[in-house]
C-alpha cells in the first residue's frame, strides 16, 4: 500500500509516496516500542517505560519479565517454542539467555509467581469458592 506523503521545502510543496510496510497495534499496557535490527532484519517489540525489563510477549499476549540472573525462567528458541525448558538463568551470552542446563536459548520469561509454575507443569488447580 502506498501513502502519499506531503513534505516542504524552501517554500515548494513535494507530494511523494512512500510504501507503508505495515500498521501495528500498540498491545494494552505498553507504552514503548523498541524497533531493533537483528540478522539484517527489523524486529518490532513492546515494553514498559516503567519497568525496563518488562516486554510484550507474542505468545502469552500480556507483559512478562526477562529474567535476571538466578530467576526461576522459562526458556525457549523461536524454531521449536512447543518445547520449553524451566530453569534459572545463569548469565546472558551474545543476545542470548543461558540456563542453568547451559544451552542457549533465544527467549526467555522470567516467572511470575509460583501460581504459573503449577499451572504450566499442570498441578495447579483452582479452589473452590464457597
């Protein structure tokens, strides 16, 4: 899709269109946008202002923590993310997050309480109300 654009110079007005790539939501919650270039590529993410290790996960849809060294983490790569690993994490090595298993992995989520934990091993089961 082109936008035409409108632009002035020393009193002349140039019209020109550009190619809109594309038009991205700001998710709920974040109020910064981090465009970054990765591999050759752009990468867009969101984040807090407030809470610079706070970001907007694709896949959980809401602002999780990255981890800190020693966090109880998840961690996984983009290629197999239907797999995960749950550790801690050791250090950050070339972009990238080291648990305490060694490997690297490309993402990682700090936990947010042991709530989630249960929930994701799947023994977590909520209480009746009475």
């Amino acid at each position: 899709m082109f936008v035409p654009v409108s632009r002035q110079r020393n009193g002349i007005n140039f019209k020109k269109k550009i190619m809109r790539i594309a038009e991205i939501d700001v998710p709920k919650g974040c109020d910064k946008i981090f465009v970054d270039l990765e591999n050759g590529m752009l990468t867009v993410s969101y984040g807090s202002s407030t809470n610079k290790r706070e970001v907007f996960n694709q896949y959980t849809k809401q602002l999780e923590e990255l981890p800190g060294i020693g966090d109880f983490s998840i961690f996984w790569n983009s290629a197999v993310r239907h797999m995960a690993v749950i550790g801690t994490l050791e250090c950050k090595e070339e972009g990238r997050f080291k648990g305490n298993d060694k490997y690297l992995y490309e993402n990682a989520i700090k936990f947010r309480d042991y709530e989630q934990y249960l929930k994701i091993r799947g023994i977590y089961a909520e209480k009746d109300e009475p």
